[in-house]
C-alpha cells in the first residue's frame, strides 16, 4: 500500500530502521484502511511472526513507538510488551501506555492469555515482576558457598521470561535463579 509507505517515509514504524521492507496488515483486522497496516522491517517482522527468536533489546524502541499515532503500530506496541513482560521493563511501559477501548479489543483479540506464561508460587498465585517473594525451604545455592533459609524475603524479583517455574532474584546479595515451588508471595 502506497500511503503506507509514504507515511513511514521508508522506515520502520515500530523500530525506526531504514529497512523497512514488509507492509504488515496487523491480525484479525482485514486490512481494509491504512491505519491497519504497519511498514515493518525483516527483523521486527520476523519477530513477531515467531519467524525468529525475540530478541528482549530490539524492542527497546516500543518506548517511542507505543505513542505512535497509528493504531496498527499502537497495537504491536502493545501486543510485544505484553510478551516481554517477563523481561521486566516492559510493565512500566505497559502502565503509561493508553489505547482506546477499541484499538485495546484489537490487541488483546490477537493476543490469547493462553499463549502468555504465568509464573505461580507455591499456593498458585500468580507472580509479577517486581513482586516480593519468601522462600518456604532452605534452599542450597548451586555455585555459591551458602544456604538460603526459609522465611528469607526475596524482593524485586524477575520473571525468567521462557520458563513458567523459574524467576530470579538477589539472595545475601547475589542474583539467583529459584523455582517458584519454594516460594510465596
């Protein structure tokens, strides 16, 4: 679509690159106007097509490109820190970001919530980055000299974003990965 590309001026309305070479109908929409669309580059492109593995730094860029005045960009934007929340800096973007109840139906009928990884403590509520956690079992640290007691606070954890039963978090000072079975919110 020509007004597509003249309104990008050539380059990627999700990450700014010069590249921008895939003229992008954002799902389930039919295409049918050009707020629809999104010029993308290969890169971002193939990332969000699962194409290739999400790389958490490329989407650094939805910093500035969440507040695009394009709806199909506004609902990539979305859509992408909705699936890197587990990185953690995603969820302060995701707080400030505001989309009309509209555009906001679009992005989340694109995005299942069973797709999303959920992290669960031991009584099977969910966990969120940032979250204060309690250890329910003394704990041996692999690689380190010490023993993490049960009743010990973890706070600001993160979510290991690929794998529901692990977050990390910093224990007598050093960053540790633990399972979410031995811990609490």
């Amino acid at each position: 679509m020509k007004e597509v590309s003249e309104r990008s001026k050539g380059n990627c309305e999700v990450c700014s690159s010069a590249q921008a070479s895939i003229i992008y109908a954002v799902p389930p929409r039919k295409g049918s106007s050009p707020e629809e669309y999104a010029h993308l580059c290969k890169t971002c492109h193939d990332q969000i097509e699962g194409i290739q593995e999400v790389t958490p730094n490329h989407w650094r860029c939805l910093n500035d490109s969440m507040w695009s005045e394009v709806d199909a960009v506004k609902v990539i934007s979305w859509r992408m820190l909705k699936r890197l929340q587990g990185e953690g800096w995603p969820n302060d973007l995701l707080e400030m970001m505001y989309l009309e109840e509209d555009i906001l139906a679009w992005a989340k009928e694109g995005s299942s919530e069973e797709d999303q990884i959920k992290h669960l403590d031991s009584n099977g509520v969910e966990l969120q980055s940032g979250d204060s956690v309690v250890l329910i079992k003394d704990l041996k640290v692999k690689g380190a000299n010490f023993v993490a007691k049960r009743g010990t606070a973890v706070r600001n954890i993160t979510l290991v974003h690929d794998n529901p039963e692990q977050i990390e978090g910093k224990v007598e000072g050093q960053r540790i990965v633990i399972l979410t079975q031995y811990v609490k919110k």
